[in-house]
C-alpha cells in the first residue's frame, strides 16, 4: 500500500501556500489520516512545521540537489509510512534554474516526475476575474504538470469569492477552498523566513487555528479525492551523506537548528546515534562522540550569550584538540574569531578557525551551490563532490589564513572559488549540504 500524494503550488513566496499546508496536515491528521509534509527545495524551516502539524518528520525533495535514485528513495520512504504526502512548494510551481530536464529543483519537477496533480493557491487580493486567467496560465504552461484543482485565499467579501470562482471554474477548474482574508493567519518571519516552528509562542494552538481555517474553507473530501498514488521507482540511498561517525555530538537550540530531517534520518538508519547539546544552554559537546557538528541557525541574534558561554567554548575547544567539528553556516560562524552582530558589537567566537564575520554589514548571498572538498573532513572524503545551497546575510570581514574547505561553483557550474575553512580537525563552510553528487 503506498500513500497518495498532492503538491501545494503558487505563483510565488507570498501566496498563502504554507499557510494552507500546514492546515491541511493539521486537519487531515485530526480526521486520523497518517498524513506526511513534504517540501520541494532548499528549506530546512517549513519541514518543522510539518512535523509539528503531523507528528511525523517532514522531508525535503530536491531535484536539483538530489540524484533522481536518493530523491525516489525519499519519496517511496515518505510514501510508505503515510495514507497521503502534501508536497509543499518553494517560492513559485515553476521556479527552479536552468538545468537538465527534470533537475531544476522546482516543485513542477515532482509533479511531473511522479504524475502528481496540484492544487493551486492563489493570493486574490486586488483582483477578481483576471484570476482565471493567471490559473489558465498555470493549467496550460506545462503539459505534463496538472492542476487539478484551486485554492482562493485572501478573499474580501462573498462577491468576491464569487466572482473568482465563477471565471476559473467555466475553465474547467473547480475551486476547492476559498480562505477569506485574516492577518492573524500568517506565520511570522525574519531574515531568513519564516520564525522556526520551535520558537513560535503556542504553537500548537497556531497550528490549530490553520487546520479550523482549512476545514472551515476548503472540501478535504475533494482535496483527498485530487490525491493520486505516489510510487517512485528506482530507488536507492547511495548519494546521502554517510554518517560523520557512530556517535555525533551536535549542537540544537535557537542559536543552531538548521539540520535537514533526511539527513539525520539517514544517519539513524546507518547506525549513527545523535547526543544533541545547547550551546545556549552552556553545554559542551559529549567528549566520547567521534565527532561534533555545529548546524546553521542564528548564532548573530545570540552573539553575546554564545561568547559569554565559557563552559561551551573551553568544550568545543578540548573537544577539537582530539576529533573532529565541522560547522555549517552559522556553525561556521561560531567557528571563527570573532562574530559582528546586527548593532555593530564584536563578539569574541570559538576561535577555532581564521575569518570572521558581521551580521551588521549584510548581504544576501543565496543559491545552489556544488562544493568539490579540498580535503577529508566530516562531509566527505577529499575531491568528493557535494551538492546544498547557501542562505545567508553575514558577511567575512576577515578571510583569515586557513586552507580552503572546498572549491565552490554554482548551480550551473560557474566557479564561484575557494569557500569556507579547514585547520587541524576543525572544517566549516557556509555551505548546506544536502547530498552527494552522483
């Protein structure tokens, strides 16, 4: 028995698409339904939602960052452990990058790989009937991605409701929720998205109050019945990460938190057991792990505490003088000299590599990235080639003296250069890895 599975879709960010999600699993999981979240892309946050919603671990699926068998091989996990799969959307249906065909990392990807159909989310808010025509625009785009169905949401009055529903469905698509406008209906957000689900104040009760939206806006009786089989073939797990090492001390609380659930669900799978420690907490990795690893997060919006934290730095300290740390992004960070947070203040880090960073003079810096490792570190053997994504705003004011971890290209292949650092056991980058290139 495999489940049935929908993809969430929307012209862009914005849309209500998360919002929606969230709500379904919520309702569909009190009618006793063993739903799972799925998220297409890069997005290590709306993932924990989606747990929190369920009570089942949520999954990324990338077709870009994934080899098509580890990206099957999630997908059928996903699939047998659930009655339905809501795959949610990054950004726009369509949005992705140039690359081969079916490796964009787009949602429209999935939707075609695994002949799912997607329910629509449209933001209707200034418009009425030209909503039709942004749906028909979406129904004939692709012909091997179907929208089966659509969701109106940020609607002002009835007339509106009707109006809208009226034009899209003569095309042929019926409208299957309709989600009147509410500002206490959106999650909140910050400079890398939307706040962590662990850090929401109640909730459970906000999660809550999306699943009321949902079963008082939308027939989940006609979403379940849109649901069509997910069942993914050629599938194996050779291009995840393999386990750093049999035990792995690793840094959880707000400050570091950004670890994707397939990662460390695979790790589990191959024997690994995780011994989580805060460094908020002034906690100190487990020194009989085989290795430490400092997640990203939002180590520039605890700066002071992480340095202030004596036990936690003399730890990692002790810790790196026998085996071996690796930190991503703002594990990266804590990593260096010394960390600028938002209001210009220094803040001595753990000092275990070169560079430094600020957060008060920012940059985004987003995209795919390929990383070939310069060296062995926890993320692979040397000349292996890694595949992630960078998000980040903090800037290196200070590259330091240490070799390079790895040399970095885009999505496309264009050498972005040498990227992050090594010294002794100690290696980081701002690279997030999601799998290996295969």
């Amino acid at each position: 028995m495999t489940a049935r599975a929908i993809v969430i879709g929307a012209p862009r960010s914005g849309s209500g698409k998360t919002s929606v999600t969230i709500g379904l699993l919520r309702a569909f999981a009190r009618r006793g339904v063993r739903v799972r979240g799925a998220k297409s892309g890069p997005d290590y946050i709306d993932p924990a939602f989606h747990e929190a919603a369920t009570g089942l671990p949520g999954v990324n699926l990338d077709s870009w960052a994934m080899a098509p068998p580890l990206l099957n091989a999630l997908a059928a996990q996903a699939a047998s452990e659930a009655d339905l799969v809501v795959l949610e959307s990054a950004m726009g249906l369509f949005d992705g990058i140039p690359a081969a065909a079916g490796r964009s990392g787009a949602a429209a990807d999935l939707a075609a790989l695994y002949r799912l159909p997607t329910l629509l989310v449209l933001d209707v808010s200034g418009q009425s009937t030209t909503a039709a025509a942004v749906a028909k625009g979406f129904a004939t785009y692709r012909d091997d991605v179907h929208i089966a169905g659509v969701v109106l949401n940020r609607l002002g009055s009835e007339r509106h409701r009707r109006l809208c529903t009226e034009a899209i469905e003569a095309l042929g698509l019926p409208v299957v929720g309709a989600v009147m406008r509410d500002p206490s209906l959106t999650v909140p957000e910050r400079h890398l998205g939307l706040v962590q689900a662990g850090e929401h104040p109640d909730l459970m009760a906000f999660i809550d109050r999306m699943a009321d939206m949902v079963e008082r806006s939308l027939d989940l009786d006609a979403v379940m019945r849109l649901a069509a089989p997910l069942r993914p073939s050629g599938a194996d797990f050779k291009a995840a990460l393999a386990p750093p090492g049999q035990r792995i001390a690793m840094a959880q609380d707000a400050a570091f938190s950004f670890v994707y659930p397939h990662v460390v669900r695979r790790w589990r799978d191959q024997g690994a057991g995780i011994v989580p420690f805060s460094p908020l907490a002034d906690e100190a990795p487990d020194r009989d792990c085989d290795v430490c690893w400092l997640p990203g997060g939002y180590p520039e919006l605890h700066a002071g505490r992480l340095a202030a934290a004596e036990n936690f730095c003399a730890g990692m300290r002790a810790f790196a003088e026998a085996k071996p740390v690796h930190g991503e992004c703002g594990g990266f960070m804590a990593l260096g000299q010394a960390l600028e947070d938002a209001d210009g203040v220094a803040h001595r880090m753990l000092g275990l590599l070169g560079h430094s960073t600020s957060f008060a003079r920012r940059k985004m810096h987003l995209g795919y990235r390929q990383a070939r490792l310069a060296a062995d570190c926890p993320l692979g053997p040397s000349g292996s080639l890694i595949r992630g994504h960078e998000f980040h705003y903090a800037q290196v004011t200070d590259p330091g003296r240490d070799a390079p971890l790895a040399h970095l290209a885009d999505g496309q292949g264009t050498p972005l250069g040498p990227a992050g650092g090594r010294r002794g056991r100690v290696s980081g980058t701002f690279l997030h890895a999601i799998a290996r290139d295969a």
